[in-house]
C-alpha cells in the first residue's frame, strides 16, 4: 500500500503540476478559449494510460507460466529504466520546466488547437505511461492486490487535491524537497522491482543461483503475510533472497542514490499561479 501510494502521489503531482503550469498561462495570457483542446489531450492521455495499464494486467493472465516470469521481469527492468530516468530529468530540468512548457505551448497555438492539445497528450501520457508500468511491476512484488489499489487511489487522489490547492495557492508546498524526498522513496522501490526481475528471470533459468540464498526467514516471515507484502512492496524485501537480488538490489541503490543525492541540486519548481 504505502509504495503504490508513493508512486502514485509523486507521479500524480508531477502531471498535475504540469498540467496547471499550461492552464495558468493560458489564462494569464487571456486565452481561455483554448482551454477545450488543452483539457480534451489531457484527458486522452489518461485514458491512453488507463489503457496501458489495463493490457499490462490483460496480457500477463493471459501467458503461460513461464510467459508470465518474462514478461514479469522484462516489464520490472524496463520500469526500473524508465523511473530511473525520469527521476533524474526532473532534478535536471525543474530549473527550466515552467518556460520550456510556455515555448512548446506558444508555438502549439500557431498549429491550431489540434497542436496545443497534442502537446497537453505528450506533456501528460509521458507521466502516465511510467506511472502505468511502474506500478504494474510494483503490484507484482506486493502479495495483497487490495492494499495495493487503496495505496494507488490514495495516492492519486491527494496528489490531485494538492495540485489544486498549490495552483490556487491555499497551500505553500516546498516542492523541491517534496521531490528529493519522493525520489528517494522511488528509487528505493525501484531497487526492489530490479530484485522481484531478477528473481523472475532466475526461476526461468536465464540468471544463475535461484536457490542460493543469503537469508531465508519464511519460518519467521511467510511471503503471503502482511509484513512480508509492506516490506517486499516498500524496500524489496523478499523472504527468500538470492545473493544475485541482493547484490543487484544494493548495486542499484548505491549506484543511483549517490549521484542523485549529490549537491548539484536544481533550482525548485515554480509553481504556477491562478488568476
């Protein structure tokens, strides 16, 4: 629960911010009437999303056995990539996110609405189709699917209410804090999807040592219990674990946190403001 509503709130406030830094200038700059194509490409972007993650879960219970580990530990890699990268590009461009928004929305309107509402699609789809798959590969590693999806609407919802509450300013968020801290929180989940890949591709026999374990606590712990499902969902821990997801899982960390933690920090987000 508490890693889907993680994901689900850092991703959910990054769309929203996104979206209300194009609201805000088209009503500062007294276009309102092009709010129609703006909203109509946000809300195509959520239902490409919603679209995404449902093939995701349709595909997967459609696979064999062994179809389902591949296409398990494939989808874990690729979302580790993808929410790696994208952690990283926001603590690179938040500096320049707010005017590089208003260049590609003025040249939009130039195109028609047709365009302004194209870059509304990609500004927001990029957010949603991470957001999509992430999730899907985290929801793998959490047994109880239930507290997962409270987690996910949780998360998505408070992530809506503070992005209109920041766009109306009701409230002040130190927004680059809130990301340094909900990057950590990401990377930390994504070290335990890289685990649950490995793990995947270890049962099909393509990684070695699947029965050579560093810790075995399923006496203690079993994998279906609620604290083995909050620490695997949330750190990646895992009740049986190889020393190939362990080394994987703590290479990961000290790989990624390290630079991203270094003091080349970007300037905070600014955040738009309503009229």
């Amino acid at each position: 629960m508490l890693s889907t509503f993680v994901i689900a709130l850092r991703e959910g406030l990054e769309a929203a911010l996104i979206v209300g830094i194009l609201v805000a200038y088209l009503v500062r700059s007294e276009r309102r009437h092009l709010l129609k194509p703006l909203w109509t490409g946000v809300a195509i972007a959520i239902a490409a999303s919603l679209g995404f993650g449902a093939i995701l879960s349709f595909t997967s219970t459609e696979l064999t056995p062994n179809g389902e580990r591949l296409f398990a530990g494939l989808t874990s890699f690729i979302a580790v990539g993808l929410v790696t990268w994208m952690v990283f590009w926001m603590k690179r461009t938040a500096r320049t996110l707010r005017n590089d928004l208003h260049g590609k929305v003025d040249s939009a309107i130039m195109g028609g609405p047709i365009s302004l509402a194209l870059v509304a699609f990609f500004a927001v789809v990029r957010e949603g189709l991470e957001t999509a798959l992430f999730i899907y590969a985290n929801f793998k590693t959490v047994g109880a699917a239930s507290s997962a999806t409270v987690g996910l609407v949780l998360g998505l919802a408070l992530a809506i209410a503070l992005g209109y509450l920041t766009y109306n300013r009701s409230v002040k968020l130190n927004l680059s804090k809130f990301f340094t801290v909900t990057g950590v929180a990401l990377i930390v989940v994504a070290a335990g999807v890289l685990s649950y890949g490995v793990h995947e591709f270890q049962e099909l026999g393509w990684l070695p040592g699947a029965d050579t374990f560093i810790w075995d606590v399923t006496p203690w712990i079993a994998k279906e219990s609620i604290l083995g499902s909050i620490l695997g969902g949330t750190v990646g821990f895992d009740t049986t674990t190889s020393f190939l997801q362990f080394f994987a899982w703590a290479g990961y960390l000290i790989a990624v946190l390290a630079p991203y933690l270094s003091k080349k920090s970007p300037t905070p987000v600014r955040v738009p403001a309503a009229v």
